[in-house]
C-alpha cells in the first residue's frame, strides 16, 4: 500500500489542522517499513516523536495498527515495535478482461486472502456486472460479522476500450453494442454499497507491481504485461503516470514491423502494431493454426512439449517486438528499469523476458541507457490486486492522486471517521 522511500511532498507537519493528513503519512512509513518503533516512524514521517506517539497510540485503538513486540540489545528500555494489523481494514479488486474475470479480498497489509476466477468467450456487461457484485457479496459476508464494516471499497480494473480489437477475438458485434450502451459503473455501483473506484486494467497491473513489487527497489521503470493483448504502465518517481487521458504506457497501438509467424497476416499499412504480435491471442491463435489444441494460455503448462517448435516461434517473434518498443520507449522515457508480467505460466514468462533482453541487446543504439530488463512478481493475479489497492490508497495514503483517478459517476467516497477520526 506504499511506496518506497516517500518524496518530500508526503513528509508531515506537526500542525494540529493536519492530523489527519499526519495520520496517513504514519501509515504509509508503517507500511513502507514493515514494522517500526515510533521513533523510527518518526524519522521516517519528518515529525516529531511527540506527535507520533500520540498518533500511533490512536492508531493502535481504532486497529489499523498492532504491537510487533520488542527489539532488544541497544542502550536503554527495548522499543516497541509496531506494524499494519492486517484486519485493520479489507479491500476487494476485481479486473474485467476480455476472457475471463477475476476478484480477489486482500488485508491491510495486501494479503491476498480469497481469489477467484471466471472464464467466459466474450464479457457480456451485464452479466459481468451480475457475476461482480456477487463476488463482493460473497467475499463481505466470508468475513467475521465484525469485520465485515472494514471493507472499505471495491476497486476495478478493466480495459478502457473494451469494445476494440474485437475483430481480433471474434467478438459479436452485439457485444460490442452492449457496452457502448451499458453503464457498467453505475449497474454495479446501485448493486453494491461500497465505494467504488475504476483503473485502467494494465495501470492497474503496473500498481501492483509498484507496490508490492519490483517497484519497492526500483523507483522509475516502464512496465508491459502480455495478456490477452498486451498493455503498459509508466512509473516515474515511485508514482503512477497515467497523463491527462489516463492512457500513458498504452503500448498495444506502438508501432513495430511486421510478424514473421505464419498464422499472422501482413498488416495494411507499413508497419505492424504491438498488439498483433506481443499478445496472448496471436500465441493461441499461433498454435491453434499449427495443430495444437489450446483455448486459454494457463493450458501451456500442461500442454509442454507438444507446443514446440510453434511456442518458440512466438517467443523470438514477441522478443524482437518488445524489444523494438522497449528502445522508442527509453528514446523518449529515461527510467533505470523494465519490467515484463502476464499471463503466461512462469517458465515461458521466464524465457519470454530473458528472449526480449538478448534481443534489446542487439538491437539498442548508441546514445540511450539501456535499463534492466526483468521479470514482473504479480503473474495473472496483477490487475485485480491492483484494482484492490485503489480503495486502500483513497482511504489511507496521504496522496492518493496519482493512483485513484476515476469514480464510478454518482457512487461517494468513504469517510476516514469511522477509521481514523474527526482529527
């Protein structure tokens, strides 16, 4: 739920009138730190240790916050350790994609404590808004009765064009239809009495992974999850850059040359885009042409062998994409990391990225630094935990405008007063 060595614009103030402000910036170097003494936090939140022992005592009442016991073999009395209480509140993210819909309830301190899944061919809105709002329900209800009111909000991640590339995926036209006429925010706000807050599907992948993730050592990277089709985040400063559209990182549309696969047709114009090359659907759709039976790509794991040589002719052609995106990207971005999640099961992900850093490598000119080239942390799970994070950081970080961007139209955000206080 933090960020990594916070910049000094979320350093607090010992003024009275900003307690409440004061509050969160204590949460977040908790949750930055892990556990910590109050003179630690002190430090850490630049105020004094007055204000911060009053603070956290207030804290550990209203139970965001728990003892961690004591840290002994310094000069003087043992200090008291602190740390998140993991029940201190709940948060559920839901990620709508284009083949299959996922819900997860996560702690306080971002465990994920229930995921499921469900597949479909196409998201149809309205039973994807039916099959949400039953996940929230079920999840609240899974809880203790007296923990239930510390679900503080659902966040949701889902594609900003659902409607597009659908020629790609064979999609009906009247789904298409429906959601240019469905207002999925509003159904599902009037089905459930939560805050409701809405990402970008890869943005929201790209918070997960700034988080709880490599993001917690590397404070600038641009990040490229291969999912159905492929998408991006930018991340500057240990922040979230979405620009004025909330579409930065958008990489699906980037320019690259044409596919070498045989399944794949020559583009109309001079070049290829990212998406027909570096999703998951051209890899199916790759080995389906080749005689191999597959639907969704989790079946790779069991499939093994019997999808070579076809799977590796993928990889080389997905590699020498990436790698064509990843050097317009750094002629344009200077950031010290990149970092490449999906869908795919860990040993292809894996040979995926290490194929997209011998070919970067090969192709990167002169005149650029080249970053490190990794592998996510967050695996499918990405977008829905990302998706969770929204309601925590609206709730409880001391700025939260740079991850939660949109409400669903007419649904309110929570009060910090059953939380926290009046101040």
């Amino acid at each position: 739920m933090s960020q990594p060595n916070a910049p000094a614009s979320r350093k607090g103030s010992n003024s009275v009138q900003v307690r409440r402000y004061n509050e969160r910036v204590v949460l977040e170097a908790l949750q930055r730190l892990g556990q910590a003494s109050k003179a630690e936090l002190a430090r850490s939140a630049n105020l004094t240790p007055q204000a911060v022992a009053t603070i956290v005592d207030h804290l550990e009442e209203v139970g965001l916050i728990r003892h961690e016991g004591k840290r002994a073999g310094q000069v003087g009395q043992p200090s008291t350790l602190y740390a998140p209480a993991p029940d201190g509140a709940f948060s559920i993210g839901l990620h709508v994609g284009r083949r299959a819909f996922d819900a997860v309830l996560v702690d306080f301190t971002g465990r994920t404590l229930r995921m499921e899944t469900s597949e479909y061919e196409y998201p149809e809105p309205r039973v994807v808004a039916e099959l949400a709002a039953a996940y929230v329900r079920t999840f609240r209800a899974g809880l203790a009765p007296d923990l239930r009111s510390r679900v503080v909000g659902v966040g949701v991640a889902m594609p900003y064009f659902m409607d597009s590339w659908t020629k790609e995926l064979g999609m009906p036209a009247s789904i298409t239809q429906a959601w240019e006429d469905f207002d999925f925010a509003k159904a599902l706000g009037d089905s459930i009495d939560l805050p409701l807050f809405f990402e970008n599907d890869a943005s929201g992948a790209a918070t997960a992974e700034l988080v709880y993730g490599r993001g917690r050592e590397v404070r600038d990277f641009i990040y490229l999850f291969i999912s159905t089709f492929i998408g991006g985040g930018l991340i500057i400063n240990g922040n979230l850059e979405t620009g004025p559209n909330g579409n930065s990182a958008a990489f699906g549309p980037y320019p690259v040359t044409p596919s070498l696969l045989s399944s794949v047709p020559p583009p109309k114009g001079p070049f290829e885009i990212l998406l027909r090359r570096a999703s998951i659907h051209v890899l199916t759709n790759h080995l389906r042409e080749n005689g191999v039976p597959i639907r969704r790509a989790h079946e790779l794991a069991e499939i093994g062998q019997q999808a070579e040589p076809f799977l590796g002719e993928w990889i080389e052609d997905c590699a020498d994409a990436l790698a064509q995106a990843i050097v317009g990207a750094i002629a344009v971005v200077d950031v010290s990391g990149i970092v490449i999640d999906g869908i795919l099961p860990a040993a292809i992900l894996q040979r995926t990225v290490e194929a997209v850093s011998h070919r970067f490598q090969a192709i990167v000119p002169e005149g650029l630094f080249a970053p490190e080239i990794e592998v996510g942390t967050m695996g499918p799970r990405a977008a829905a935990i990302g998706a969770a994070i929204l309601p925590l950081y609206a709730m409880f970080a001391p700025d939260s405008a740079t991850l939660v961007k949109a409400k669903a139209p007419g649904v309110g955000r929570a009060s910090l007063k059953a939380y926290i206080g009046a101040g």
